[in-house]
C-alpha cells in the first residue's frame, strides 16, 4: 500500500517526529521515532439528523462559513470524545436549529471523503422534534424544508446519497 500524504509530524505523547513505517501490519503506520508510539489516523465521527414534517420534506441547512458556504446540508456535527452518539446529535441540532429532537434510529452509516484532511464517518439519524422554534445557529444562517425530489445544491456529497436512500424509503 502506498503511503498517503503525511498530515502529522510530531507525536502528541513525546513530542518526536513521526514517521511512516512498516511495522507487521498491512499498510504504514506513523511511528515515533523516540518514543515508538504508535499513531493510528482513525476518522472522526459525525452525527445528523433527519427531520421530516408532516409533508415528508426534509429540513435543512444553509452553511454560513467554512468550506461550503452557501450550501445545504443536514444538519450535523462532530461528537465529542467523551460524548455518547445520541447525546451529540441532540446537542448539535440544538445547536444548528434551535430545536429539541429525540432520535428514533439510526437511519443510514456512511463513511465521508470529500474533505481531504479529515476523513469522516457519519451517522444519520431519523429524528422528531420535541420542542423549540426554527433557528439558525451555529454553522447555518438559515433553515428551511425542502421536498426530498427537489433539494437544494448540497454541500455534502453523502447528503446527497441520503437523500437518495430517503426517497426510495418514501417510495418516490
């Protein structure tokens, strides 16, 4: 296996350099050269909420900043290292929309590249809301719904493969 392109040098326990080498397992690792620790590049973890309203249309949010702006997206966020999936996606769509939600299940698991530098796993959730008012905070500066035939442009690619699974889940 190639090597990919390094995005760590230093190691977070000691402080030495990083560097990539065969260690018996099946593609190069980060090794410390003094400390010999051993640093796995693992993703991050993601979390959304699907929302639905009575007419099966989605909610969604527009982006205000960062690598998307002015896209949609699902509402979503990174969970927190000490943080449990479920407590995190409450959280971050309190956070993006100002509404409580309780998640009824796990709708769909997707791994996410469009981000170079971070890869992602995410986990989107079927969710109902349990109070508060449309609000746009956070990393959105607007929420809207949409009808899932007819979505807005998108900021991420694996929303758009959600959306896809929703509407054969909708039979449309």
């Amino acid at each position: 296996m190639a090597i990919k392109k390094q995005r760590y040098y230093f190691c977070p326990k000691c402080g030495g350099k990083l560097t990539y080498r065969n260690i018996g397992e099946d593609r190069p690792r980060l090794l410390c050269e003094a400390c010999q620790y051993v640093m796995y590049e693992n993703p991050v973890v993601g979390v959304a909420a699907i929302v639905l309203n009575a007419s099966r249309q989605i909610l969604l949010g527009r982006r205000n900043g960062g690598r998307y702006p002015g896209l949609w997206c699902i509402p979503c966020g990174y969970v927190e290292y000490d943080e449990d999936v479920y407590d995190a996606i409450r959280r971050e769509f309190k956070e993006e929309t100002n509404l409580d939600i309780e998640p009824v299940r796990v709708f769909t698991v997707q791994s996410n590249f469009h981000d170079p530098e971070k890869h992602s796993v995410g986990i989107w959730f079927l969710a109902q809301v349990t109070g508060g008012e449309p609000l746009a905070g956070d990393d959105l500066e607007q929420v809207a719904w949409f009808d899932l035939s007819d979505p807005p442009p998108l900021a991420f690619p694996t929303d758009q493969v959600v959306i896809e699974q929703l509407r054969t889940a909708n039979g449309m």
